[in-house]
C-alpha cells in the first residue's frame, strides 16, 4: 500500500506541470504584439486562401434576408496519365466558407473558416465588421495555404499565441 502511494506521488509530480495552465503575463505592450501577431497572421492566411479560390457558390435562402453563405473552391489540375492512360477531372476542394447572419436587431454576425487539405486552419467571428473571436490552427506539411506562422486564439481580451496566455488591458474611456 505504502508502495502505490509513492508512485502515485512521484506520477503526479511529473505530470503536474503538463496539465497546469500556464501563467497569464498581463504586460500590455507583449499583449498588443501577440494580438497584433495573431490579427496579422489570420490575414495572411485569408488573403492566401482566396487567392487561391477558383470558383465560389453562394447560397441565400428566402432572398437572402436573413443568412448568406458563400463557399470558395479551388480546382484540382487534371490527373496525369491515369492507368487507363486518359485523364481526368477531379472534385473541387472546399478552401472557404463565410456565412453572413443579418439580425433583426440590425447587427450583422460573420463567420469565416478556412481549411488547408480538408482541415480546418482559421475560424474568424465578426460582429458588426469587429473581430470577436479568430483562431488559427497550425498544420504539418508545406502546402501553399498551410499555416507557417504559429496557433493563436484571439477571443474577447484573451490572447492565446504559440505556447503564451496573454491579457489584453480594458480600452480607456
């Protein structure tokens, strides 16, 4: 008995920093650099997917009063000697989705996700055109739409980038 409960405290020893948050640096200028970094990095990666686009297809029902969604594609180059020796069209890869939610209250909600390979690397929330919330996953490979730069999450006043917790300061009224 006295045998387990040793292990059980040298495993938790080691463990512990693994599964405990990191500490929040709470220092403005280092919190606006990684907001910055992750507001900058988010733009590159949604310029770079669009770019890229080949053809979109946009989809509102009842008009489009209420909800829009556009969905950005990119063609595939055409396969290259097949075993049958003809070749062929592939499918079109999904690159973007937008959905646009008009309110009734007025406010319009946009939400943006980009993907790279069929994986998912940015998720961006507007509300009336201001970042609410972006996330930027980084992915393994060297695709032209891979995400070089690093994993953030911008979500309110709390910054996530790389492997740091930041706070952003209240704005001055």
């Amino acid at each position: 008995m006295h045998l387990i409960t040793r292990y059980g405290l040298v495993l938790a020893t080691c463990l512990l920093p693994l599964l405990a948050p990191a500490q929040v640096i709470t220092d403005a200028t280092r919190a606006a650099a990684a907001r910055d970094s992750v507001l900058h990095q988010a733009t590159a990666i949604r310029q770079n997917l669009e770019s890229h686009t080949s053809s979109f297809r946009m989809q509102a029902r009842r008009l489009g009063t209420r909800r829009t969604i556009t969905r950005g594609y990119a063609a595939l180059s055409q396969a290259s000697n097949t075993s049958m020796g003809e070749g062929r069209l592939s499918k079109r890869v999904l690159l973007w989705k937008q959905t646009v939610v008009h309110r009734r209250g007025g406010s319009t909600v946009e939400t943006f996700r980009g993907f790279s390979n069929r994986q998912p690397v940015l998720w961006e929330t507007r509300h009336n055109g201001r970042v609410t919330y972006q996330r930027l996953l980084q992915l393994k490979g060297n695709t032209p739409t891979s995400n070089k730069g690093g994993y953030g999450v911008l979500n309110g006043s709390y910054v996530h980038w790389n492997r740091e917790q930041f706070i952003l300061p209240a704005p001055s009224i």
